[in-house]
C-alpha cells in the first residue's frame, strides 16, 4: 500500500465539486446547464462580495446611509473644574431605513479641516448616540470636534459601513458663526 500525497487545496475542490452536484447545482431541472453562463451584473470581485462578512450586495445593509448633515454648529461650554472649551458640533439625522434595529453608526463620521482630520472632542457627548431604533424610525445626532482653525471651513465626511467609499462628504463655511453656549 502507498502513500498518496494529494493537496489540501485538491481536496477542497473535489469536496466542493461533489457538494454542488449532490445539490443539483450543475444542471436545473429543466436539464439545461447554466453553470458555464455568467451574468455581469450580478458578478461582484471578491472584496466586493465578503464586504463585512456579507454576501453579494451590501448597499441595504449600510447604516450610514441613514446619516444626514443637519448643520455644523461652534459651541463652547465649560467642563466640570468650570473650564470653558469651544468645539464644532456637527448635527445630524439618523434614519434607520435598514429591516432591523440599529444605532447611528457615529465612528463613520469624521471631520477635517485645512486637509488634516480633527480630533474628536471627548469632553462633550450625546446620549441620542446609543439609543437603539426599529427600522422607519429617525433621531436627531451629534459629533463633536476641535477646531483647528476658526475660520476656515469644515468638510465633513460620512464613510459608508460596508466599504470604503463615502456616502456623504460635503465643505461648510464656518467664519460667519458665533459661539453659542450649550
């Protein structure tokens, strides 16, 4: 008796072969075999397709698309040893237009101003954040920011949750605004 040395790779693809013909995948039942015709607009690339651990199109699972820029706000306020401290407050609104509860998905939300990202402003916070939503329902949200410069506008981005791109990514004048107080 000999040793047969066979690839794990080899054997994932008979496995593979042989699950998909128990199936019934390579013929339908009308006996035509359609496993050869590819459709175009359905193939995705692999990133594409394994987005986040989903399957084919994940453009209806992306919760930042339910994220809107209401406005973007210079506030100040003081901390708890009565510490004034000013910051850029970005507004928005979060839709869940998905088929199952979600939180408005905030770590997506980034500013950037003169092409050098802000820091998030820890000192402020906005419970709106973690409260959960059933689908067809919206809330008003807030991110804050340290300004690096007083007078020169915002861009505001939105990444999508699901890939690289942004689904949002918009430029706001900010020298005409006053500090308002919380």
């Amino acid at each position: 008796m000999g040793i047969v040395n066979v690839s794990r790779r080899a054997v994932l693809a008979a496995m593979a072969s042989l699950a998909l013909t128990g199936c019934g995948g390579s013929k339908k039942a009308n006996g035509s075999d359609d496993s050869k015709k590819k459709n175009k607009d359905s193939e995705k690339s692999e990133d594409e397709a394994f987005s986040f651990g989903g399957i084919g199109d994940t453009s209806s699972s992306d919760a930042s698309r339910g994220l809107s820029v209401d406005g973007v706000y210079k506030k100040v306020a003081t901390d708890s040893s009565g510490k004034e401290y000013r910051f850029l407050l970005v507004g928005m609104k979060f839709e869940n237009d998905l088929d199952h509860d979600s939180r408005a998905p905030m770590s997506y939300v980034s500013c950037y101003q003169n092409g050098v990202k802000l820091s998030q402003c820890t000192k402020y916070s906005d419970s709106n954040t973690m409260k959960t939503l059933e689908p067809g329902y919206s809330i008003s949200v807030c991110k804050a920011f340290l300004l690096e410069d007083e007078g020169q506008p915002v861009k505001v981005k939105i990444k999508s949750s699901n890939s690289s791109d942004y689904v949002c990514e918009d430029t706001y004048p900010i020298s005409h605004l006053d500090y308002t107080s919380l």
